[in-house]
C-alpha cells in the first residue's frame, strides 16, 4: 500500500460502501490504530460499551495473508475509542 491507498483510507468506516464511506454523526466509532486498516473508524454503535473488551478479526486483503485474510485489532487500555492492531491471522 502507497501513500495514497492509505490517504483514501484515513476517515472512511470500515465495511462501509464505497460511495458513502464516510462516517454518521448518529452513530458511534472507534479509530483502528496501526496495521493495514490503519485510520478507519469501526461502527460501535451496537456494541455495549464503547468498544469490544477482547480483539475483533476484520477481513482484510490488505494484510499479511491477503484475500481472506483477517487483521485483529485490540482495545488500547485507557482509550476504548481506538483499536490498536495486534497482528494477521489466516
């Protein structure tokens, strides 16, 4: 990924379509911190709390194991509004 690729992605939600990538003001997110899905926001609306307590798999094509692939991203201590990567799994 070059410069650019990470450009397009910085404040566009995860999983969300292509031609409306861009956050809800009703809704809530999560920075995803590092990795390949580095400076999405991750919808967590519907999650009790602010963010999940345990990491989350996110399919990615952009990680270590390509299409198929999967990035976990972990809450940060202190800061639940911002999932910190922790690695790509199969």
């Amino acid at each position: 990924m070059n410069g650019d690729d990470e450009q397009l992605l910085r404040g566009r939600v995860y999983g969300h379509d292509h031609d409306d990538p861009g956050p809800r003001p009703d809704r809530r997110y999560a920075q995803l911190v590092g990795g390949p899905l580095d400076g999405l926001l991750l919808d967590i609306t519907d999650r009790a709390e602010e963010a999940p307590v345990t990491g989350v798999p996110l399919r990615t094509e952009l990680g270590r194991y390509g299409i198929g692939g999967r990035a976990i991203y972990t809450p940060r201590p202190g800061d639940r509004t911002r999932l910190d990567w922790s690695g790509d799994i199969p």
